[in-house]
C-alpha cells in the first residue's frame, strides 16, 4: 500500500483521482495537447513588464538618466511581447484542439501582438484618464501617483486597458487571466469584454463587478459593491444562461454610481444620471435623473422609527 510520510494510505486515493481525470478529460479534452493553454504565472510576469513600460518610473522602478529610459522601456517591452505571443499561441492551438478541424495560421500570434503593440500609446492615456479621474474624485488622494500605485481602482483599470484589446484581438483566455489577476488583487471583477470609456473611477471599489457585453461612456463612477450584471434567464425562457448576446447594461457618460447599486439586464442608464446606494435596477433611466430608495428611516428617541420628511420626495 502506498503511504505519504505521515504514513496516511493514497493508493485509493490515487485511483479515485485517475478515475476522475479520465472522465473529465474523456468529456472535455478529446484530442487537447496538455500544453496547450495559457499560463497564469506567464501572463502574470507579462502585466508586470508591460506595467514597468508603461510607466517606468512608478511601476517599473526606473532611476536612470532620462536619456536611458527609451531603452529600458524597450526591454521590458520586448520580454512581454515574447512571453505574451508565446501565450497567445498556447490558445490558439487550445481552441484549434476544441474545434477538432483546421489549424490557425502560425503567423497569427505576432499579428496579435503587433497590434496589441501599435496600441499601447492609446492605453497609456486610458489609464492616464483613469488615475486623473480619481485624483480630482477623491479629496483624500495627495498625488496622481498615490494613486496609480495604492488605489485599487486604478490597478483594475490599468489591467483591464491592458486585457480589453487583447479580448478584442481574439485572445479571450489570456485577456481573461489579466482580468483575473487584477480581481485577485483588488476584489474588483471586470470581465475583459467590457467597453469602458475614459476617465473610468471606481472609488474604494471591493466588490464591483462588470460584465462582458456592458458599455460604459465617459467620465463614470462607481462605488464599492456596484454590479453590472445581466440577468438569470426563467427555467422557461429560450435564451439559457450560456446564450451569448448583449445581456450587461449600457451606462452613459457622467453617470454615478453609489455603493451597493445592482443593475440588470440590457437597460440603459442615461448621461448625467445617478443611481442611489442599494438600488436594484431592473429598468432604464432617462437623462439626468436621479434614482434612489422610495423612503429613508431614521430612529427618533422619542417616537422610534419615522420617515424623515427631507427625503420623502427625493
């Protein structure tokens, strides 16, 4: 009988495990090489180079002459494009091995790259949008730079400006291993395919989650426990929870968002409105409006619970 150090029998434990990967593997991975998918530690060390080219000074801790910082931002950027396209081809022959016909061009992964290249001077003044939002949205930030590198929404953002081309450019796993990372670090769920527009501020932020098919305009905020959610279909309804189709809410520009708010479905939130704290929001909402719970109680020692009169017409 086999026994670990502690002497504790595996031999069982062995075979129920091999029994189990036979049938997973007979239901999902027919014909799949084991090698061929994304590594998350890969494409951690790829958001970290690319993070130091993106901002030497501050993320990529860069202290040499300013005539010397070209050249180091070239080799970060060169050691993430040669992980990254390593990557990328690892999917590409993940999803040539699901589809079980063909074999995607063995050129397809630099043409990824080179493109998500020729972008990052745009996702730099996204993000740049991103941390000048927070700094004149928030009174308690001293500096652009507290926040670029403390602020939990700002490291969200700096993945997803990274993870949405990416997505676009049709590496949706490695798009969503970034995305991921950043959730595991901040606690913000931000699916890749989501369209965010710029000077994008979530404050505090633990909690929010956005989904792929949401569109956000410009110069929105959000607070800690947002959703943007689609929502549940009926055990009746046609469309099953793996329906693919623009199911995630349309948020316009200047919209805020208050802590807690859950909103559903393909609604639209129109531009300049606000959605109070703890809404759940089924429905859209015309330009400029504000939406808030129908009544507020406060507890009056003398009488108990009451509804204040200041925000009975809120």
């Amino acid at each position: 009988m086999t026994r670990s150090a502690g002497g504790v029998p595996v031999t069982d434990a062995l075979a129920a495990l091999r029994s189990a990967r036979h049938d997973w593997r007979t239901r999902h991975d027919a014909g799949h090489d084991p090698a061929s998918f994304p590594s998350r530690g890969a494409m951690e060390r790829v958001v970290e180079l690319l993070a130091a080219a993106l901002y030497p000074r501050r993320l990529g801790h860069f202290r040499g002459v300013p005539a010397d910082e070209d050249s180091f931002v070239a080799a970060k950027l060169l050691a993430a494009v040669t992980e990254l396209e390593r990557e990328i081809a690892a999917e590409l022959g993940y999803w040539q091995a699901e589809a079980s016909s063909g074999r995607f061009d063995p050129d397809q992964p630099a043409t990824i790259v080179r493109l998500f290249v020729a972008g990052l001077g745009d996702v730099r003044r996204l993000i740049d949008s991103d941390v000048e939002a927070a700094f004149l949205g928030d009174p308690a930030a001293r500096s652009a730079d507290e926040i670029l590198v403390c602020y939990p929404g700002a490291i969200a953002s700096l993945h997803h400006r990274i993870a949405h081309p990416l997505y676009e450019l049709g590496a949706p796993i490695v798009a969503r291993l970034v995305s991921e990372l950043a959730n595991e670090r901040t606690g913000i769920d931000i699916h890749p395919g989501a369209t965010i527009g710029a000077s994008f501020f979530i404050d505090h932020g633990t909690g929010v989650v956005i989904g792929e098919t949401a569109i956000i305009g410009e110069r929105v905020r959000l607070y800690q426990h947002v959703t943007l959610g689609a929502r549940t279909p009926r055990g009746d309804d046609p469309d099953r929870p793996r329906t693919r189709y623009a199911r995630h809410p349309i948020v316009e520009d200047d919209v805020v968002i208050y802590a807690g708010a859950t909103i559903l479905g393909r609604v639209t939130i129109g531009q300049g409105a606000m959605i109070g704290g703890n809404v759940w929001l089924l429905d859209d909402v015309p330009a400029g409006r504000t939406v808030v719970q129908p009544e507020a109680l406060v507890l009056d020692d003398a009488v108990g619970w009451r509804v204040r009169e200041d925000l009975r017409d809120a």
